[in-house]
C-alpha cells in the first residue's frame, strides 16, 4: 500500500512542557495540503504532535494516518512507498503480528516493534516517516537511502519541529525565520545547495540513508545505509553482468507499476525512460499513458520526435504539450515557492507543466531519473577521466595548457574557457568541485567581483566546499569515476534533481517514481568495474549494451538532452525586463550581498553573448526567495 503525502509534527524535548496545541499542527498541514488532498489526520499527546495528509493510490478505503499499533504505545506518520511489503507483512504475520489495515504503513510499525531502528535496513522503496514510541518516549525521523523523498527539521533547545517541506516548519511561530549569509556562496557556487543545511538557519534536510532518534532531551543522526563501490576480486563478465542488469531493471519497474489508480511515464525521448516505459508496457495489460513536453522556441532541442517514437514503439497512449516564455515567467515565483530553496533547475518549470498536464489522466508517473548517476552518462565524466589521464600521460603539458588557456580567454573573454583554465594545473578532486563552480568566481573573466567588500569577507570557501570535502574522504582509495559518481549521487542527485522531481510533481498532488534509483539496482551497478560504465568515449556503456534490444537505435545512439528549456533565450529576450528589474532592485541591492556594477555587467554579459544565464537565473531565484521567505511578499512577475 503506498501514499503519497505530506507530514509534519512537533516532539517538545521537555516532557514536562505544555502539550503541542493542535491548532498548530493544523496549520502546519495547511501549508502543504497540495501533497496530499484526499484526506488528512492529526495525533497528539502531551508534548506530541503528528500530522498527515494524504494522496490515496492503492486499498483507497482504508490506510488514515497517523496509525497506531494495536495498543497505541507507537504512532507513525509516513510519506512514501514500501515495495517489498507483501513479503515483510508475511514475516511479521509469521512472528504473530496481527494487521488492521492492508498499507504499507502498518508494516513499518509492526517491523519496527520486532527489529527497532534496523527495520529500516529491511524497507525498499522511498519514503520519509516519523515513528513516535510513547513507552520509549523516542522520536525516529527517517529518509530513504537517496532522498526520493524530503524530510526537514529544526531542533531548538525546546522542541523538535519537523515536515515533508520547510513552509510546514515555518508555520511554527518559535521557528525564527533568519538566514544562514554563508550558505548564499554555497548556492552560487554549486548553483543549488549540497549537504544538510539550507538558506533558514537551524532548518536542516536529513541526510539520505540517515536516520534521527530523539530520546531524553537529545538527538542523534546515524547512517544506516552507504554506497559500496567495486573490488577487483568480485568482477563478473560482461555478458553475466548485462544479464543481471536486464533483471533487475524488470523486477525493479514491476515492483514500481503496483497501484490501483492508473500510471503513466514520463518521457524526455531519452534513453532511461524509454528503458522504463519498455519495461512498464511488458508488464502490464492495462493501456499506459506517456507525457512529454516541447517548447514554442524554435532555437531549442524538440524533444518530441523521440517521445513519440518511444510511445509508438511500447503502444502507449502519448500526450504532449507546448510551453511558452509567458508560461515560464508565470510560474517563476511559484518555482521558487514550491522548491523552497533557490535550485538553479529550469527543467523544473517544464516538470510542473507536464505534471499538470498528467494529473488529468494519472496519479502517478514513472520518470528515468539517475540513470546518469548509477551508469556514468553525463559528459563532464568523460572529460574529466581523459583529463586526469592525459595529465599522468604528459605531466608538462599541465603548465602549458593552463597559459594557453588564460591567453586564450585574454583574447575571447569566453565563460567557459575562464573555467577550465584554473583545472589544468588543480589536483582531483578540487577542481571537480569546480565544475559547477559559477565562472565569474574566476577572474580573468571581464566581469570582477560580484560580492561586495563587506561579504566577501565573511565568506569560507573551506565552508562552502566542505559537504563535498567530507564525502570524498570516504571514497578517496576508489577510482576517479567511482568517487565522482558516489558524490553526485549523494549531492546532486537527491540536493537539486530529487527536489525538482518531489516538489513539482507534488505541487500538482501527483506521485513520482523513480524505478532506476531502486537501492538494489544503485548497489549492482557501484559494485561494477569502471570501464563497464565508460568504456573509452562510451558513456553508460553497460547500461546501453542491456537496453539494446529494447530501446530504438535512433534514441539509443542520440546525444543527451534532458528536458532542455530555452530559458537562456527567453531571459534574454521575453524576460530582459523582469529580470534586469529584479536584480538592480533597491531593495535587492541593499541587501548587501552583490556589487550593483557587477551585477548590471553580468546581465549585458548575458544579454550579449548568453553566456551567463545560470548565474542569472539563480540571482533571480535567491531573490525571488529572499521576497518570499524572509520578507512574507505575495511575489509576480508582470
């Protein structure tokens, strides 16, 4: 039984504190009852506070939360999907557990009376849930192994507040609402904001594969699930390996299709969704339904040919839509809204569009999301690896290289070229944090600073850097591929596309599945050798050989592009105005951060040569955030 939700609640760390009010829990649920529109429910005890809303999928009659063991000494409140929970409830039936309902949910309770905090090492599937232990008085907030759902907390010295979305957190008044200034040079360096801090201070995103117990006045975090790379002694064949790759991707999908409302796939006309529709349509007599989105600019990648051969090839029923520069600049404030952190995600607009559009033929969609972090298909992979060869091959060519560049960027004054400049003569793994690293942090660029003298000085690029500092020190013996791969799934992945994906999809009260990010299936291809996953020039080369015989040549030998949204033209064009507007702001000025000159220089640099439009699109985002969460405005663009 699966629900997609929203939750909340309050544990007030004093027991001998005032009970949790449930006026306040309502309105925490009121914040986010886009994520679960069927029905809701509340739990409080003294000094205990749960919240549930839900979206019903499956056994739709029964299922309310919070729920309760049969004595009422455990209460949950649970977001997300168990797909193995037909064989944990035969286990726990075994033990002499006795099942009111047919959820999903109910096992966790029932696991967690036999097992204690291990039963999450039992769970597969997504999920955020909060489990309170009324004997125990222990409070366990969870998240699964890569973050396919959110869970946020604030921990004061009096209580813990906690929910699927930070507005929930902010609709407690002893919730301050301050901002964390160094977490700023975080974001505009990554363009979105790794490791579990946020832009609130003392709001904090627990960790995937993390799990927090509050018990006597303190919390504890503890992992109790990390990505285990390739030993050489464990090689399997390519031939045995691509086998049980084709397995595991059919059992995975299968296990994903389980629902009693209809379910549709998301298509991007690439080669993981077509993976998953492929697999879907197998496994299924019912008809389903593909969704796709393309764009009114004509200078712009038109995803759409390939859609529409992936749904033609697995007989699915395609629906398509077109969105337009007004329909961007329409939702921009409510991106930022519903994203809650400044996210440099254009294709996230795209997602809220489409979903829309799904959400009026399914309740759930299946998407090919991490493909490219489990079997190596982004480019800058490559690049990198050739990179890092080339400099063990021809040492000498570092220094060379790196004054070619520089010259070379004195002349053409190019974005890119500044970038890759300093990266020659860096060691890995500091220049891969570089990578996405915004290009006016290099001079030489023809832009200057853009911080002004007073922020620049309470910025530490250690502190900027550090999340990502700390993961690589747990893989720094594994190949550069391997260590690449374990940080972007850790960062990237649930920080900036997992966000996308839950906060878009659920602003319009529609389930996301992520089939390709099945644990079992991210351990199978970490336990890989490297070059089954780039193989000389060939990214995800394991991953194409498997899919072969079920995704057309024509999509499986296409270039990547994703959802690829002309928002570069479009805010140099239809949205010049509204952007140069937001960003020489008085009031955005005055905040202190940027130096108006640089900024102003910025946005011709961008409007000349479209070089710089993540950088500028995430100078809008942060203050379009700014106006929302700090200053409480009711934000459009005209």
């Amino acid at each position: 039984k699966d629900i997609m939700c929203g939750i909340c609640g309050k544990v007030n760390l004093d027991r001998n504190a005032a009970s949790v009010e449930p006026g306040l829990i309502r309105a925490m649920m009121d914040t986010i009852r886009h994520r679960g529109p069927d029905d809701d429910g509340l739990y409080v005890a003294r000094g205990v506070g749960l919240g549930h809303l839900r979206l019903s999928i499956i056994d739709l009659g029964s299922g309310h939360q919070p729920l309760s063991n049969e004595d009422g000494t455990i209460w949950i409140v649970f977001n997300g999907e168990i797909y193995n929970y037909r064989e944990l409830r035969a286990f726990l039936v075994g033990k002499g557990h006795v099942f009111k309902t047919q959820t999903d949910t109910e096992v966790i309770v029932h696991l967690y009376e036999e097992l204690g905090p291990q039963c999450l090492e039992k769970l597969r599937g997504m999920f955020a849930f909060a489990l309170w232990d009324e004997k125990k008085k222990t409070l366990i907030l969870a998240r699964d192994r890569v973050g396919i759902k959110p869970l946020y907390y604030a921990l004061t010295d009096k209580a813990i507040v906690f929910a699927s979305e930070i507005k929930a957190i902010l609709a407690d008044p002893a919730i301050n609402r301050e901002l964390a200034p160094e977490i700023i040079d975080r974001f505009l360096s990554f363009l979105y904001v790794p490791g579990e801090e946020t832009l609130l201070k003392g709001i904090c995103k627990l960790a995937p594969g993390h799990y927090l117990l509050v018990k006597d006045g303190k919390a504890e975090i503890r992992q109790y699930w990390d990505l285990q790379f390739f030993k050489p002694s464990e090689r399997p064949s390519l031939k045995d390996a691509e086998n049980e790759l084709s397995n595991l991707l059919a059992e995975t999908v299968e296990l994903h299709m389980i629902a009693d409302v209809p379910v549709g796939v998301l298509l991007s006309g690439g080669v993981d969704s077509t993976a998953v529709l492929s697999c879907a349509a197998e496994r299924t007599d019912k008809e389903i339904s593909t969704f796709t989105v393309g764009f009114s600019d004509p200078n712009v990648a038109d995803e759409r040919p390939y859609a529409r051969l992936a749904a033609e090839t697995c007989g699915s029923r395609h629906h398509e839509m077109t969105i337009t520069a007004s329909d961007f600049a329409e939702f921009l404030p409510r991106y930022v809204w519903h994203m809650e952190e400044p996210v440099c995600e254009p294709p996230a607009i795209a997602l809220y569009y489409v979903s829309k559009l799904a959400r009026n033929y399914v309740k759930v969609l299946l998407s090919g999301e991490g493909g490219d972090e489990a079997f190596a298909g982004y480019n800058n992979y490559r690049s990198i690896i050739w990179l890092e060869r080339l400099k063990h091959v021809w040492p000498a060519v570092n220094g060379a290289a790196s004054w070619g560049l520089s010259q070379l960027n004195s002349w053409v004054r190019s974005a890119r070229v500044a970038k890759y400049a300093p990266l020659v003569n860096a060691t890995f793994p500091d220049y891969y944090y570089s990578r996405t690293s915004t290009p006016y942090r290099y001079s030489g660029n023809g832009i200057g600073e853009l911080y002004s003298a007073d922020f620049l000085k309470s910025i530490d690029r250690e502190y900027t850097v550090e999340p990502i500092r700390k993961l690589f020190s747990k893989v720094k013996n594994q190949g550069v591929l391997d260590q690449m791969l374990y940080i972007d799934t850790k960062t990237w992945l649930p920080d900036d596309l997992l966000i996308k994906a839950d906060k878009m999809t659920m602003a319009n009260s529609l389930e996301l599945r992520v089939p390709l990010l099945d644990h079992r299936l991210l351990e199978f291809a970490a336990s890989l050798p490297p070059h089954y996953k780039l193989n000389g020039f060939t990214l995800k080369y394991i991953w194409k050989k498997a899919l072969s015989k079920r995704v057309p040549g024509r999509i499986l030998k296409r270039r990547k592009a994703g959802f690829p949204v002309p928002y570069e033209f479009w805010l140099r064009n239809n949205l010049r105005d509204q952007v140069r507007a937001i960003l020489t702001d008085r009031k955005t000025i005055e905040r202190g951060y940027f130096q108006k000159a640089t900024v102003e220089k910025l946005i011709d640099a961008n409007r000349d040569r479209g070089t710089y439009s993540k950088e500028v699109f995430s100078l809008v985002a942060l203050e379009l955030w700014h106006r929302m969460f700090l200053d409480g405005e009711q934000v459009t663009l005209h």
